[in-house]
C-alpha cells in the first residue's frame, strides 16, 4: 500500500468515526466546544497570557486536524496534509 494510499484509508477513518457515526459525531461536537469554540489569543497578564494563547492553539490544532482529514475523504479544500 502507498503512502497515499494509507492517507487516504486513515481520512476515510475519521470521516467514518467523526461524521458518518451518529456517536462520532456526538464526541467531536464535545471536542469542539472544549478546546476550539473558545480558543482565542490572551492579551493580559504578561508570559501567563502567551502561555494560555499557546495552549488554546494546540487544543484547536489537534481539532482542525480531524476536520482535515474529513476534508480530504471527502475531497473537499486543499489537500496538502500538514502531518
């Protein structure tokens, strides 16, 4: 099996656990309120604030990357992969 290949069956994983199961679904949507909904870049309080904008980028990272791999199953957007 390629490369593509195996990124290609990985995308159409999470788009089968992600999107098309009902509790898939359920799961991101909570994923998505906890650590991407609200990320946001902090302004106050000196190195506590870079550190918090940070963490809130990780967290919405680890988010868009599942969206990502939706996408690419179903060929939607640009698909450069950025693993």
């Amino acid at each position: 099996m390629s490369q593509n290949d195996e990124a290609r069956a990985r995308a159409l994983m999470y788009r089968d656990i992600f999107e098309t199961d009902r509790r898939g679904a359920a799961i991101f949507e909570d994923l998505y309120r906890r650590f991407a909904a609200h990320a946001k870049v902090h302004t106050e309080g000196g190195i506590d604030a870079v550190l918090k904008t940070y963490q809130a980028s990780a967290h919405r990272e680890v988010i868009e990357y599942i969206v990502r791999q939706i996408n690419r199953a179903n060929e939607v957007g640009d698909d450069q992969d950025q693993e």
